[in-house]
C-alpha cells in the first residue's frame, strides 16, 4: 500500500533544495563527512566512536525523540559510497524541511542512531576491504577488527529495534531475468540456517514490501531482492539472529548513472518510506508480499559488442566490463574485456552492434579477454567504449 503522505517529498524540487552537492560522485570518505557536519543544527549530537586501524575517527550522529531506536551504517565496505551520499540528504531533510506531517511523525516517534562512515579507511582508499585487508561484514562474530568492535559496542549499547544495514551492489544484478538492471535491491537477513520466518523477520519483510511499493511508480521493475542464504559472520544475520529487524539496502545501477547520483535519490526516497513505516506502526499482514519482488541475478555487463568478427575466433559476442579505479579522488571506469563467446546470453547496459564486421583495437592490438579496450575500431570508424 502506497504511503501517500511521501508525495510532496517525492517531488523533484524538494530533493534538489535537500541534496547534499558537496558530495557527489563515487569517492566518498570523511572528508565529505567533515564538510557536511558544519552545517549540522544543534539538534543533532555528533559523538566520536572510537577510530579505525589506520587511527581515523568513525563517527555517529544522532537524533530524534522518540521510543524507536534505528540504528543505521553505511561504508562497511569503503568502496560503496552511494548510500552515504542518501543519508546526508536524508538528515538534510530532517533540518531543512519544517512543519511537514512526515517529518514531524518520524522524529517524534524515533531516535536515530547513524554511522555515515563505518570504515574509513577503505573509504579513503576506496577498497571493500578494511587497512587490515579485512571483509568488516564478515567479521561481525570474530570482531577481530576495531570497526567492526565498534559497531557491535554500539549496537549492544543502544538495543536497537531496527538496524538498517546500507551498501551498494555491482552493474551485473538484474531485477529477476529481464533486461532491468536492479536500481535498489533489498534482504531481510536470516536468523538462522533453517531460514525461519519470526515476527522480527515479518516485520522487516513487510517494510520492504511497503518500500517497494512506494518506489513502484518510479522504479516499476528495478527494484530486486537478494537471497537469503544465512552467514552468521554478516551484520545483518547476526543482527536478525538476536531478534532486532534487519534491512539490507544496496544501491545499484541506474541507466547511464554510473555516478549513482540517480541511485542517491532513490535510495533517499526508500529510507524515508521505511522510517515513515517505523514511526507509524509496522502491520505485518503484507509481509508475504516482499517473495513478490523478483530476486537478484547477474544478468548484465556494463557493454556488449554484438555480432563482431574477430580473426582469430569467427562470428563472437565480447562483453565488457569497467573495473573502478581510484586516480586522485575520482573513481575512472576502466573498460576491461571479461569474455568473448559465440553468444552471450547476457543483457548490456550499452549494446553495440558490430553488423559482422571485424572488431579491431588501435594499433593492431590483440584483443582478448583481460585487455582493456578504451576504443575499438568497426568498419574503419573508431569507438569510444565507455558508458552512455
């Protein structure tokens, strides 16, 4: 059911007066976080948890009210920024809007608990890993590492009654098996190995549900839902397992977005469709409606070269994909052909179709699979490969 009371903070000129524009792209850390607390109000209590392996601090914001504790993070994966950016807006909202229902409902109702931030490190040196070389979100029962301390020292701290686990996915996942790539993709984590449905479980089925059908209108078939295979050493299993409703959000690919700045806003408008939900009582008679959202599956690459001739291999598909690199602080995509096969059963973000023509690289390179292929030239003319 449709949350109606979202729609004027849907529209697109509020979101541009709340958006956060210091930080866009996909090379978040805490820089971007440094600039964005100088324009916190007083209503919000900023409190250094404690600091990463390589000694930068990791912090959490909190604020709000009421009865509800949510407890959110985002970055434990240093390279997956998107989610940051969303919740800047988000709190951008919370200062900038007055005298709105939905906002007044939310803060009223809960106390927000937000590590924009989790590992730092990997931010700044935009890896999934911690400085240790460390997976934080498969460290969540061995807590070998300092973030990973910190956000479990948190969460004990606080008891939660929500947590909102907050990452971003890779180009690859379709939403099911059609050429729709997975813009959002949601999980309710298991709490056990039998993948056992409790009312904690319920609970948060049903927020997904409810945000995916909020978010039906604009995003109709690009929201996905992730198998719910259980690893106990994950935040969010671990999490679910002690009973506290668990949300994963990733954020994906959005056509031509690949600054996920489109991706931003939806995930913006999801965060607010869920905390709207908390605050106004969660029903769970709908929860069965969340198996309707199709799962993920990795379905696309970022170009397909259709119908290309190569010398040595005949009539070919060749797929390619950008891998992220950090020059700077800007994150280039950098074309990589990952196969070439008779056909490719696959769905391309960009599709170019070589008409049986031959496939050449400038200056008679070879091309094959692991090469990086920035132009390619069809039938004399040169290409480009990179994203529209």
């Amino acid at each position: 059911m449709k949350n109606t009371a979202l729609k004027n903070l849907y529209s697109e000129d509020i979101y541009f007066r709340v958006k956060f524009k210091q930080a866009t792209g996909r090379y978040i850390t805490n820089k971007h976080l440094d600039e964005f607390r100088k324009n916190l109000s007083a209503k919000f209590e900023i409190e250094v948890l404690g600091s990463s392996v390589q000694d930068k601090p990791i912090s959490m914001i909190r604020f709000g009210e009421g009865k509800i504790k949510v407890l959110a993070w985002s970055q434990m994966h240093g390279n997956e920024g998107t989610t940051t950016k969303a919740i800047f807006d988000l709190l951008n909202s919370f200062q900038l809007i007055e005298n709105d229902p939905l906002i007044d409902k939310v803060l009223q109702a809960c106390s927000f608990f937000i590590i924009p931030v989790l590992n730092p490190d990997g931010a700044e040196a935009y890896t999934r890993i911690n400085a240790n070389k460390v997976d934080l979100n498969r460290d969540m029962q061995n807590l070998s590492q300092p973030e990973s301390r910190i956000l479990m020292s948190l969460y004990r701290r606080i008891q939660p009654d929500y947590c909102l686990n907050l990452h971003d996915q890779r180009t690859i996942f379709s939403a099911g098996e059609k050429p729709k790539p997975a813009t959002l993709s949601f999980l309710t984590p298991s709490k056990d190995k039998d993948r056992s449905i409790d009312p904690a479980r319920k609970i948060s089925m049903s927020l997904i549900a409810g945000i995916a059908a909020d978010l039906k209108k604009d995003l109709n078939e690009g929201i996905g839902r992730y198998d719910d295979g259980f690893n106990i050493n994950c935040a969010g299993d671990t999490f679910q397992s002690l009973s506290t409703p668990t949300l994963l959000f990733e954020a994906g690919h959005f056509p031509g977005d690949y600054e996920r700045e489109k991706t931003r806003e939806y995930v913006f408008r999801a965060l607010l469709s869920c905390l709207y939900q908390i605050a106004s009582g969660i029903k769970t008679s709908n929860y069965q409606d969340y198996f309707e959202i199709p799962e993920n599956r990795e379905m696309f690459n970022d170009v397909i070269i259709r119908n290309a001739l190569l010398e040595d291999r005949g009539k070919c598909d060749i797929a390619i994909q950008f891998k992220e690199m950090l020059t700077g602080d800007k994150v280039e995509f950098v074309p990589e052909v990952e196969s070439i096969a008779a056909e490719i059963s696959k769905f391309g973000h960009r599709e170019i179709d070589a008409e049986g023509q031959e496939v050449l690289l400038p200056e008679n390179a070879r091309l094959n699979e692991n090469v990086v292929v920035n132009k390619i030239i069809i039938n004399s003319t040169e290409l480009e490969v990179k994203y529209v």
